[in-house]
C-alpha cells in the first residue's frame, strides 16, 4: 500500500520539476513560435505569385491564426499568475 503511494509522491515531485523548467524556458519557446512564423512567411513570399494558391495562403493564415491565439493565450496566462 505504501509503494504505490510514494511512487505517486516521486512522479508528483518529477511533473512539478518539469514544470518549473518549463516555465523557465517560456521566453525560448516563443521566441522559436516568432521565429517559426517569420520563416513561414518568408517561404511564402520567396515563391513566386503563381505558385502562391489558395490553399497556401489559407495554410498560412490558419497557422498565423492559431500562433497568435497561443501567444495571446501565454501572455493573458503570465500576467494572470504573476
């Protein structure tokens, strides 16, 4: 009965470690995001009009689209458990 019950207590501790390492890591996260998205962005524009469809386009948007929700989201998240 006790087994379980620290091995509960050891995967609790280990999850907390994580997260607190990840938390420290935040700013590199989003600076990757930011970095990712400029690359999009720039694949996109290098091609040339032609080859700039519809479906490219709406990709790109989506994908803007749901960064900005995620950045939104971690700053609303930082300034709200600060």
């Amino acid at each position: 009965m006790i087994t379980p019950v620290l091995a509960g207590l050891g995967i609790f501790s280990f999850l907390s470690a994580c997260l607190i390492w990840l938390q420290r890591l935040q700013p590199v996260f989003f600076a990757l995001a930011v970095g990712g998205l400029a690359y999009q962005i720039w694949i996109v524009r290098r091609r040339p009009p032609a080859l700039r469809t519809l479906g490219v386009k709406t990709i790109l948007g989506i994908s803007l689209a749901i960064n900005g929700l995620m950045i939104l989201g971690w700053i609303v998240i930082t300034i709200r458990y600060q």
